[in-house]
C-alpha cells in the first residue's frame, strides 16, 4: 500500500480545513488496552502483525505503559473479544466478512485468545467482553468510566485500523477525550498504521500532539509523564487563579469547585461513623414531629396506628436511600451528576422541586418559631427571611463547615426536646379518642412519609464526596440508614403522641391554632430547624 493517502491529505490540509485541532486533557485519565491476545503476535495466525516492526515493538510499549498507570494509580481497563455460539451467530455481520474471529470462539483450541505475557489484567482491573470492534457498543463501559469519574481515556491495542479506531470513535462520541498512543497500537502494515493514526489525529482523537510525550516513528514513550504529570490535571486552571475571588474563597474553606468530581487526593476521610453524626443532625429538627403529629391530627389515626406507619414506612423507604449513600465514595460527585444522560435532567428538576418544597416548609417553620418565641413580636415574615439567610450562609460554606455544625449541633436538638418533653409531658396521657384505622387514612399518611424521607435520595451520597473510595459499602450503608431512620421515627412518633393530646389540651390547642411547633425552648429549636434547611440546600462541590 502507497503512503500516498497521507501525502495527499497533508497535515496543513486539514489544519487550513479546521480539522486536526488539539483536544486537550482533561482532569482524570484512565488507560484502556484493546484486544491484546497473543493472536496478533503469532506466525501463522490469521490476525498476525509481526510484518510490521512498529507493531512488534507494541506490546514493549503497552507493558511500560501498563506499569505507569498501576503506578499513578490510574484506571485500568482491558477489551476482549469472546464468541459463545458454535455456528458464531453472536458474531453478526462481522463474522460474514472474517472468518479469523473464530480465534475468540468458545472451545478453540489454539491458544491465540490468551493474553500476551507481561499484559494481564490484575484481579481488580476491569474486563470489557464485546463482540464488535467498538468497546462501547452493547457494553457498560462508557457507565463504568463515569463512575470512575474518567474523562480521558488513554488508548492502546490492536488493531489500529478495527478495534482501536472503532473505540475512539466511540470515546469521543461518549464525551471522553480519546488520546491514542500509537507506538502501544499495531496493525498488519505501516501504510495502515499511519494512516489510521493521521486520520484519527485528524478528526476523532488526539495523537500527532502527543509527541511531547510519544514517538510514534521509534516506538518511544515517556509513559511516566502521561499519568503523572501536570498534563493530566486534576482542577481547572481557573480554579488557581491567584488573584480570583475564586482563590480566595478556597483559602477560606468555601467550595468552588461546581460539578467537577472531588480529586482523588482530596477523597481521604475514613472517620466513617461521622455520615451517621451527619444524618443525626439533618434529621434532628422539628419537621419530622410536625410530620408525625399529621398521623393523630390530621388523619385521626391513633397512637399507636400511626407508630406502626411510621416505623414501618420509614423502615423500608430508608433502605433506598442509604443505598443511594454508598455512592459518594465511589464517584466523588453529586448523585445527580452522576448519570450522563440528558433524560437525567428532568428526575434532577423533579428532585429540585422536591428539595426547595422541603426547605421552604423548614423554613417557614423558623419563622412561626422565632415569632412564637418573641410572643408575636417578631413578624413571622421576617422570621422566615432570616431562618432563609442563615441556613444559606452554613450552607454556602460547603461540606468541612457543614459537617463541624452537624457533627455538635444535634445534642442542642435532643436536649431542647427532652426539656420541652419534660415541661409538657404530663399532657402526653390524655389522648382523644379515634375512630378505627382505615386504609385511606394508613396509606395517605405511609405515602406521606415517603414523600419525607425519599426527596433525600437526590442528595443522599453528596456528603460522603470526601471519603475514600475503599470505604466499606456495609458500613456506609448501616451510618447513613441508621443515621436518617433513628432520629425520624423517634421525632415523628413524638409529634403522633403530641398531635394526639392537641385537641384535649386547651394551651397545646390555642399554640397550634397560631404557631404549630410551639413549646418551651422554641429558640433552640428554631436553631435546630434551621440546621436542617441548611443540609438539604447545601450542595457539595464534587
């Protein structure tokens, strides 16, 4: 074959024509070996490459690469090709136009699937299976890599011109930035070997300005720079912008660092049993007890009826939520930027509106407390403006002062309850009377409860973003379930008992018809609330 496919189509052809233009790094890179079995480094074998000596050299370069990404700690993954169907029907079309798939066919006994010694993945590396050139297509891979909070994927394999070049196209179209090392790549001649890299320089990948790193013509790499260096940075640049407000406000703690993932050296809190301090205290304020008083009051369910919901229905909606909790150190970001899917937007509105709902209700609850606390004095508007304004400067300060407030405030909520249980508490004997239970009223109040609890599962793991990603899922999940049901259904089946006495008592009667959440010790309270509506507005910067 003529080389005369570059030569036509020059380098300065395609930068006068836009393309060729350098895509850049991004900020976590992972490295990713494709198809490398012994099948293309074999005489006789139908996929052997050795007649081109930059593809004998490949397997060197992936083996210094490989070891420079274990090194860096760097995501590996590896693709292989595996055919279950004797007459090789799982191979489609492709088998149609080669045969010499039959290589990966189950029950071949060749050999020539096997890895190439020096390149096997380690246990914990992750194996793509495909049946295509593309390693994303019918696979989870592009899932994989968002989980691993990848951005970059550093590509190696064979063939150049099939497997390789049909995963870089697809990176790219995924939204990662395809870099192609093409001295770890191989193919059956040079002619195709460059030409593919030129073409995929050209349109799809970064390759030809790569050379500061790579030496495509000899087959020479600084694979230690490629995972190590400032190359591959973890922050925006603007992020360090010395005289920048933004710079600024990191000095001080604030978190700028909008939806990009937490880096991977930041992510090393393993005081674990703190995600249980931290649910403590969101949950630990006066919404879950004006919630349970709904039970008695509103529904006329009993005392005890409207415990059994409680319980029951905070039990199981809790166990999807804490689940959602275990993420967080997995992926260093918010919950709802997770998914990259453009239908993801419309649950994010949806948990948005749930969230604002909920710290509206906080909110306005701070205002009926601050002014039943001034003996009406204090405007309940007012009240409300300035429980808003609190809550939304502790939550501005992000996740370290959120997580110093949460991890001491709750014991003001728990001793300001037992205070104002023991100063009312002899009421607690004098229920009203109810009619029986119905399913209406059990199932309405069930559903109101998990309208409480699962508006949380939008924000569930955002304040784990900071742990590390070998945090035991068991654990985490047990803190953050413990964490959010302990506290909801001791307040909620307080309020049910509360909200079952009202009626009977003349004060708590005359209290609810002006401020609901009246009791002694409101300013504490009203504290506490609005710690509660600072969480829930907080939205850690991953």
């Amino acid at each position: 074959m003529s080389t005369s496919t570059i030569e036509d189509a020059t380098a300065a052809d395609y930068q006068r024509a836009g393309f060729a233009r350098k895509m850049g790094w991004g900020k976590r890179p992972a490295l990713i070996l494709i198809d490398v079995c012994k099948a293309y480094w074999t005489a006789g074998s139908p996929l052997d490459t050795s007649a081109n000596p930059g593809s004998v050299n490949a397997p060197d370069s992936m083996r210094r690469l490989l070891a420079a990404a274990r090194s860096a700690k760097a995501p590996v993954l590896w693709t292989k090709v595996y055919y279950e169907r004797p007459d090789m029907a799982d191979a489609g079309l492709m088998y149609t136009k080669g045969k010499a798939l039959t290589v990966w066919q189950k029950g071949d006994t060749r050999g020539l699937d096997a890895y190439v010694d020096g390149l096997v993945p380690e246990p914990e590396e992750l194996i793509v299976v495909k049946k295509v050139p593309s390693a994303f297509f019918g696979t989870t891979l592009a899932a994989d890599l968002h989980l691993l909070n990848v951005d970059t994927l550093v590509i190696c394999g064979v063939s150049t011109s099939g497997c390789v070049r049909a995963s870089t196209l697809d990176a790219m179209q995924h939204g990662f930035r395809p870099m192609v090392v093409g001295s770890a790549c191989g193919d059956r001649t040079i002619e195709i070997q460059k030409a593919n890299l030129f073409d995929m320089n050209a349109k799809y990948a970064d390759s030809d300005h790569m050379k500061e790193k790579l030496d495509l013509e000899k087959g020479e790499l600084k694979e230690s720079d490629i995972f190590t260096s400032d190359v591959a940075v973890i922050e925006p640049e603007n992020y360090k912008e010395k005289t920048s407000i933004w710079a600024w406000l990191s000095k001080w703690g604030v978190e700028v660092r909008g939806i990009d993932p937490v880096p991977m050296e930041e992510r090393t809190k393993t005081n674990y049993y703190n995600i249980f301090l931290m649910w403590m205290a969101i949950m630990c304020n006066l919404l879950p007890i004006v919630t349970g008083m709904a039970g008695t009051l509103g529904y006329g369910l009993s005392l005890r009826d409207s415990s059994l919901v409680i319980i029951f229905f905070n039990l199981i909606c809790c166990i999807m939520t804490a689940f959602l909790g275990t993420l967080g150190p997995k992926t260093g970001r918010k919950l709802t930027n997770t998914p990259r899917l453009y239908a993801v937007s419309i649950i994010a509105i949806l948990n948005l509106i749930a969230v604002v709902g909920f710290t509206i209700i906080s909110t306005v609850i701070v205002g009926q407390t601050l002014s039943a606390v001034s003996n009406g004095k204090m405007n309940i508007t007012v009240g409300i403006v300035l429980g808003a304004l609190l809550g939304l400067a502790i939550s501005f300060c992000g996740y370290k002062v959120l997580h110093i407030f949460n991890t001491y405030s709750w014991a003001v909520t728990v001793v300001s309850i037992i205070i104002a249980v023991g100063c009312g508490g002899k009421h607690l004997n004098v229920p009203v009377s109810t009619e029986p239970a119905t399913t209406v009223s059990i199932l309405t109040f069930g559903c109101l409860i998990a309208g409480f609890q699962l508006p949380f599962a939008g924000i569930m793991s955002d304040f784990a973003v900071y742990y590390s990603p070998d945090a035991p899922a068991k654990r985490m999940f047990w803190y953050v379930y413990t964490g959010q049901v302990l506290p909801t259904i001791l307040l909620m089946i307080l309020g049910a008992a509360i909200g079952s006495c009202v009626p009977n008592v003349p004060s708590w009667n005359d209290a609810y018809a002006s401020f609901p959440p009246a009791a002694s010790s409101k300013l504490c309270s009203a504290l506490r609330v609005d710690s509660g509506n600072s969480s829930p507005s907080y939205s850690p910067s991953p």
